[in-house]
C-alpha cells in the first residue's frame, strides 16, 4: 500500500517563498508523520510543488541529486546561507502554517501555537 502523502504536501504547499522548513518542522504537524517519512515524500513530490524549501533541522541542505538546484532555487528566492553552508534560520525559518491551513484541517490553533513555539528551541 502507498503512503498518503496528501496531507504532508499540503502542508509543504504552504510554505511560503523566501522561507525555509526542516523534515522534523512538517512532520510535527501531520499526525503520525516523522520526518523520514517527509523525506521520502519530498523525493516522490508532485511537479509544482516547492520540495526545496523543506531541509534538515540543522539547516543544510539534504545529500542527494538535487542538492545544488535546491540551493540555487532558495537562493534566488532570497533565503540567506552562514558561512558554513546552512541556512540562516533567523531569517529564513518559516513561522508555522497560515490560517487557511488551519481552518481548512480543522487543527486547534492553540496546539499548532505550542507546535510552532517548539521549533525555535
């Protein structure tokens, strides 16, 4: 049986341009999603869909064949890199899915609140 990777994709679709997410930051919002499993939906994502935006909790980019278009694309987005290759999460983290997203799930806001405040620790 195929995982349902629908509601991970959603999530992904709602990261915004010029902002940045790690595996672990999507995977706490899909119940039952760890962030292996938003890895492997990344490598299966459908056309469109901005799979580059979504990284590794330290901040760098994956190993794998798309590396280097991954980081061009956030780039030209505008997403900022320490010197060290990762990003810079001060600038670029995303600040937790849009109200749209909320409602259309039905997810409590107060806990998607907790969820988000958690990231920056």
């Amino acid at each position: 049986m195929a995982a349902d990777y629908a509601p991970i994709y959603a999530l992904v679709r709602d990261v915004p341009e010029g902002a940045v997410a790690s595996y672990g930051m999507i995977a706490s919002l899909v119940p039952g999603a760890g962030p292996r499993q938003v890895a492997r939906a990344m490598r299966t994502a459908p056309k469109g869909l901005p799979w580059f935006r979504i990284i590794t909790s330290s901040g760098a980019i994956a190993d794998h064949g798309g590396a280097v278009r991954q980081r061009a694309r956030l780039k030209k987005e505008g997403v900022s890199f320490k010197k060290n290759g990762a990003v810079d999460w001060a600038h670029c983290r995303w600040a937790g899915p849009s109200p749209a997203w909320i409602a259309k799930t039905g997810a409590d806001p107060l806990e998607i609140m907790e969820i988000v405040a958690g990231w920056a620790r």
